[in-house]
C-alpha cells in the first residue's frame, strides 16, 4: 500500500505548535498509514483573493491561488492543507471554518473563526487547537472523498457555528472510517 502523505503550509502568522497539533491530529486519527510533512516557509495570502467589499478572503479562490503560486502538482496519495491565519467566505456563506478541494487534492482552514475571540470571549489556547485539530480532519475527511455525516459526534459532521465545532468529536466515526479505509483501498487497485 502505497503511504499517503499530507503537506501542511502556514499562511500567515501561525505558530509551530498549531501545526506541530494539526499534524499530530492527522497521526492519530486517519486510519491508514501517513507521512505528514511541514512546510517550513510562512506563505502569504494572495491578495487577488481578497474580497474588499467583504473584508474576507474567498476561500476556493485562496486555496486555488495558493496551490498556483508554490507550483503544487499533487499526486493521487498526496494532500495538501493549508492553515490560514485570515477571515474567509465562500458564497453562499457569510464565513467558513475550512474548504476542501478534491479536485486538486487541497483544503484550508481558516483560524480567526476557530478563535474565541471573535465571539468576544477570553482567549483560549486550548479550544483553538482542538478546533483546529477538528476543522483539518473534517477537511482532509472531504479531501479524501467523505461527505458531511449525520452522527453529531463525527467529525465529519457539519458546522455552522463555534458551538457546533466544539460539540463533535476529533473522530471519525465507524461508518467513516470503513469508508476512509475502503476509499482507500479503491486507491490502491
């Protein structure tokens, strides 16, 4: 079996332990074996990306820019996830946690939404990373094929707001990660 790998890049300010969890989060959850690598350079949003009227970046457009500009030519076993340190949108929503690109083997996620901060809440170092954590499986969940799953407690289920991340589990449930797993082994025939 082919071992799949994830990239992860920083856009923006983030820190090294965000992507030291995220990558960690991708280790012990996907249910095969995976090479997770950090890109070590800070990339910066391409600012062609920016909705100025909104004040948001589009998140496809973002992801697509961004794979553009570093030259990404991802092969079937790879997958790339950026973690953005800016607001974006993807019509018809007002914002999203993450965006995931199956067709060009790439997602991102967003991290000022993840930030109690933003809700006008105390800061909490702990509730980020296990949002993050969250938020980068759900993504790679879509990368590698799933779609938005009825168990509340999945990870794979749909958020649409801060309250719906916290309340899922860092898991994907049983019928995911069959599918995962048989997602997985389709890849290798």
């Amino acid at each position: 079996m082919t071992k799949q790998r994830v990239y992860i890049f920083r856009v923006g300010d983030v820190s090294s332990d965000l992507l030291d969890n995220a990558a960690l989060a991708i280790k012990e959850n996907l249910p095969f074996d995976v090479e997770v690598l950090i890109y070590p350079q800070k990339l910066q949003p391409p600012i062609s990306t920016f909705d100025w009227e909104r004040m948001q970046y589009v998140a496809s457009a973002l992801v697509f820019g961004l794979v553009s500009k570093l030259g990404i030519k991802l092969k079937p076993y790879e997958k790339a996830i950026f973690v953005v340190n800016a607001d974006a949108y993807e019509p018809p929503l007002n914002f999203v946690f993450g965006i995931a690109l199956p067709s060009i083997g790439s997602g991102a996620v967003f991290l000022p939404r993840l930030r109690n901060e933003t809700y006008g809440l105390p800061p909490d170092y702990n509730a980020l990373i296990s949002r993050l954590r969250k938020e980068v499986l759900h993504e790679l969940g879509h990368l590698y094929g799933l779609e938005h799953c009825p168990n509340p407690r999945c990870v794979m289920a749909f958020s649409n707001s801060i309250n719906e991340v916290d309340a899922k589990g860092e898991e994907y449930c049983e019928r995911c990660r069959r599918l995962l797993e048989s997602f997985i082994e389709g890849f290798e025939r």
